[in-house]
C-alpha cells in the first residue's frame, strides 16, 4: 500500500497542536477532544483529526486523545525525540534573540555552534557558546552533527552563509534575511521575513 504524501500545511500544523498539548499538559489535563483543540486553536476539528490520521490512530471515540502519549507522539513524527544540533549564523539583535528564547526553551532542537564575520564579535560569549569565525564552520558543523542552520546576516551575505551550510552537509535551513537564496534539492529552506509578514498584515489594517 503507498503512503500518502503528507502536504506541508499538515506538518506546520503539528507544532500548533503540540505546543497546545503541552501547555496541557502542564496543566495536568490528561485528555482532549478534536472539538476542544478545534475550539482553542480556531481549526476545524474534522481537520485535526484528518491531520493526526494520516500518522496513525491516536484518539478513542467518545473519550478524545491521552495528552501524554499523542505529545510523545508529534515529538516523534517531527524527530523532537532526539536531540537535532543547530547552527546559527549571525549574532546580531535578532541571532542573540533567537538564541536566548532556544536557550529558554531546554528543547531538542538546540543551537550548539554560533557563527559570524564581523571580528568584534568573534570569541565573545552567546549562551555558553562562544561566536566563531565564519572559516570555522564546516568543521564546527561536522564536529556537532549539525543538520539544520538558521540563517540571520544581511541580505547581501545570506547566499554565501547558505553555501556554506549546504557544503558541510546541512540538511535544513531557517533564513530570516529578506531575500530568497537557491540551494538544492535535497535542502529544505523555510524563509522567515518578518519585514513581508509586517507589510501583508498592513493590508488588513481598517482604513
């Protein structure tokens, strides 16, 4: 039997649904209906449960879904179960930023190596980490296993810092320079443009 290609929608809803999940389970709320994270996230529940589906049988009819397991389970579908190494380029306001709120997090998704160009930078101290020169990379990478990079530098160097993670072996890269940059197939980028998201917000604004 062929597996369903699972569209991308369905996968960036995932860290909704756990996010919620575990702020139940904080709450020590040990089940939840479809109706109910269809309530709280303002998703349709039919599509919560046609998304969990797709990955297997998680709920019970008439009791809902055990909030411990079904978390266990996202972390698994999205590889949280393991700890995933992270690089970070540029150490600017908004590297140092995204850097703090990872180490606030104590996730599996852990930045282990920062990097930048800038020689006043180089050797000063980010969350235990200390900023590296950019020559340092792909050793640095290789050494941590890193998979995934986040991009943070201007737009004019965002290009050559994604060359550089795709020739070390990067597997994975979060951009938030505002410009698209071209790497191959076999590397999956998600562009952040915080810049795009204020302007297309603008449009809904009340005249």
């Amino acid at each position: 039997m062929k597996t369903p290609k699972i569209s991308e929608a369905v996968v960036r809803r995932l860290p909704i649904y756990l996010r919620f999940l575990n702020e139940l389970n904080v709450k020590n709320v040990h089940t939840v209906s479809s109706q109910d994270l269809g309530q709280k996230l303002d998703l349709n529940p039919a599509q919560i449960r046609k998304d969990l589906a797709y990955f297997g049988e998680f709920g019970k009819k008439g009791i809902g879904y055990d909030v411990g397991y079904l978390i266990e389970k996202i972390r698994q579908i999205l590889k949280l179960d393991k700890l995933i190494p992270v690089a970070l380029v540029g150490t600017g306001n908004l590297g140092r930023a995204l850097s703090n709120y990872n180490a606030y997090m104590h996730d599996n998704m852990k930045i282990v190596a920062v990097f930048d160009a800038d020689e006043r930078k180089i050797g000063g101290s980010l969350n235990n980490l200390t900023v590296q020169p950019m020559r340092e990379l792909g050793e640095a990478i290789r050494k941590h296993q890193v998979r995934i990079g986040i991009i943070t530098v201007p737009a004019a160097e965002a290009q050559n810092v994604a060359n550089q993670f795709v020739e070390a072996g990067v597997e994975g890269i979060l951009n938030f320079a505002p410009i698209i940059i071209k790497v191959p197939l076999t590397v999956r980028v998600h562009h952040a443009d915080l810049t795009a998201e204020l302007q297309s917000l603008a449009y809904y604004l009340e005249k």
